[in-house]
C-alpha cells in the first residue's frame, strides 16, 4: 500500500471523498480530498462495518480534516445490494449507488483492470461528480427496506418458474433420447410403467429411476408456486391498508391487465419509483429509442433495454394482451392505423411502441386517476376469481 503524506488544506469547503471496490473476501477503498489529492489506499475484510468506520477516522487524520468533515463516497451496485447504502448514511456519509454499466471505459486497444484501478477510478469520478458533472454516471435509486422486501415474493415465483421449465425440459430430453414424446402431468409414473421403445422393450431402469427423481423435483416446485400464487390472491384480497394493494386492484379494473401484471408493476416501479415525466418512465424499463446521427449517417438502433427487463418482457406480453382485450381503446386504434397492416417486423417494432406509450398510460392511471381513452373498465375481483380458478385446475 502506498503511504500518503499529511497536507494541510483549507477546511471549509473540504469534502473527504471516498470509493469502494466490493468483492466477496476483500474491500478497497480509496480516499481523496480532491483531484489533485494522491489517492490514499486501503484493503479491509469484506462487510467489516467496523473497520471501515476506523478507516474513515484514520483518513480524517492523515489528511488533518477535522473530525466533523463531510464524508461523500460511492460503490457500484452489484451483488452486495443496498444494505452497505443504508449503513453509510446512518453513519452521516453521502453514498452514491452508482450503475456499473454507466461507467466510461478506455476503448482504445486492451484495458487493464484490477481492484485497484477500479476504485481509483471510481474516486475520480466520484470527485468529478461532487464537482457538478451529474452526468458524469448514473445513480441506482436505492429502495427501503420494506420496498425491498415487498419484491421478493414475484421474484421468487419467476425463480420457480424457470426451475419448472427446467425440469420439465430435462424429462422430455432424456426421454426423446428413447425416442419417446411425453405430456408431463401428473400420471407421468403410471405412464413410465406400461409404456414400450421402439423394439418392444421397457424403459431402462437408471433412466425410469432418473426420470422419477425428476418428476418428484418437478412436482415440489409446483407445490410452491401454488403456494406462492395463493398467498399473492389472499393479499390483494384483504390487505385494505397497503397502498401498493390498492394500487393494484385499480390496475386490475382495466381489461387486459391480472395479478401478475399489476403485481409487478407496482411492486417493481409504481409502488414506490418517484416518476417525474414520461421519459423517466421509458428508461426506467429500457424502452426508449436510441438514434444513431453521425455526420451523414443517421439511423435507429432500437431500445435501449437498459431498464428493468422484468417490466419490460411483461410490457410488451401486456401490449398483445391490449389489443386483444382493448380493442375500442385510442391506443389499440392507433397501433391498428399505424402498424396493423404491415410486414410481421413491422408489428413487432409497433408493438414495442404500443408497450411505451400503453406504460405511460397506466403510469398516469395509478398516479393521477387518467383512465387511457376508450379502455374498458371492470370489477377488480374478476381477476381474483379467474385466478383462483386456475389455480384450482391446475392443482388437480
């Protein structure tokens, strides 16, 4: 570690800037009272709250900064979460989660990258964005805890999900190896007894018993999801106080648009994302064009799916379900004018558009009671009820 000499600054505007580079064993942080500031570097055990407290201290003291200064710092945000935010500022210093894919890189030939330039890098940015340069990279909107929590339940249930289709993908391969086409159900075990090869003969035993083991697997995750889907029934149906509730069954009054749609949207952006304008909206989901316009050369390159990709895989599933359910709406009517008639490339770029327009519209619904013109109104329960019967089917 290189040492840093004490300098004697001026205390009155002196803000003592500090970067964190996380990782799962290790931590280094960096500290700076300015650009021209030497970087003072330091390693400390990861999640040790204590030592990094002392560290603050003790880079207070060599810098000579009063005990008192201001303390701003930033970490990327990644798989050590939000937790590390909440701790620094009930410890009085100004974090910044920062978006790790906002960060400006050396494209020019390789590019080194260790811990250590990481976080020095960091440091300079974090320096030149207290020095109003806002642009500089982009801040992650750090949630609550409670806001926090209230995500777990569909993100689990989307977990589930992919291991169900996992499961059930590895029974049918292992059994088209056999040359045998399967509809996984329940009476996959009787089936697996009495059905025959091509030459006659019965499923290998290794292969029956693997298959089995599978299915069972398979059934256990099902088990949850029911749970799971149940439990998200039951909250929209007594919760009265959560505003989140709330806002979901006015969701749910508008065709097209059940639990798992509504339950996303607010528990992902509307719930609890401070929206400004509808721009802010489009990004936050990453459905904003971005044009390419460089001297002669102009051209669009698509979205930019740099936002939420659940909001945005259930935006353009909710679009199609629009059309369909919201036929007579002004959007549905501008998206038949507009991209109804053309090429099948066509009405997949229309129906992105339709996801960003049809995003704003419901945005505008929830907060400021606009019903989207020509949408067709119903009793939030009906979703509750068709929900219950699904979920009864397929039980059984």
């Amino acid at each position: 570690m290189s040492a840093t000499h004490k300098n004697k600054f001026s205390t009155v505007d002196t803000v003592l800037h500090m970067a964190l580079e996380l990782s799962e064993k290790e931590w280094k942080l960096a500290f700076s009272t300015g650009a021209a500031q030497k970087p003072r570097r330091r390693d400390i055990p990861a999640r040790d709250i204590e030592a990094l407290r002392q560290e603050i201290a003790t880079a207070k003291e060599r810098f000579d900064l009063p005990a008192e200064t201001r303390v701003v710092s930033c970490y990327e945000a990644g798989r050590d979460g939000f937790w590390l935010h909440r701790f620094l500022l009930s410890a009085g210093v100004g974090n910044q989660v920062v978006d790790s894919s906002s960060i400006q890189v050396e494209r020019r030939g390789r590019r080194a990258k260790t811990d250590r330039l990481d976080a020095e890098k960091l440091l300079a940015m974090l320096i030149r964005w207290h020095q109003a340069e806002p642009h500089v990279w982009r801040v992650v909107n750090a949630p609550s805890p409670e806001e926090e929590n209230a995500r777990q339940l569909h993100r689990e249930l989307e977990t589930l999900k992919g291991e169900q289709t996992a499961h059930g993908n590895r029974i049918k391969g292992l059994l088209a190896g056999c040359g045998l086409t399967v509809t996984i159900n329940r009476n996959l075990p009787k089936w697996l007894k009495h059905v025959r090869l091509w030459d006659g003969t019965e499923v290998p035993g290794e292969l029956k018993a693997r298959v089995l083991r599978e299915f069972e697997r398979m059934q256990a995750v099902n088990r949850q999801i029911r749970d799971l889907e149940k439990e998200r029934v039951r909250r929209i149906r007594t919760e009265d106080k959560d505003p989140g509730i709330l806002k979901m069954r006015k969701l749910m009054g508008l065709g097209g648009i059940g639990v798992n749609s509504s339950w996303l949207y607010v528990r992902e952006v509307f719930g609890w994302r401070k929206i400004k304008n509808r721009r802010q909206m489009g990004s936050i989901v990453g459905l904003t064009p971005t044009p390419y316009s460089s001297g002669e050369s102009s051209r669009e390159q698509g979205i930019s799916r740099a936002g939420n990709r659940r909001m945005r895989s259930m935006s353009i599933e909710i679009a199609w379900l629009w059309l369909r359910y919201q036929p007579g709406s002004e959007l549905s009517l501008w998206y038949q004018r507009r991209f109804g008639h053309g090429s099948k490339r066509q009405r997949r770029i229309g129906i992105t558009a339709l996801a960003r327009k049809l995003l704003v519209a419901l945005w505008k619904y929830v907060e400021r009671d606009e019903v989207p013109k020509g949408a067709v109104l119903k009793d939030w329960r009906e979703n509750i009820h068709y929900t219950l019967s699904l979920t009864e089917t397929e039980s059984t």
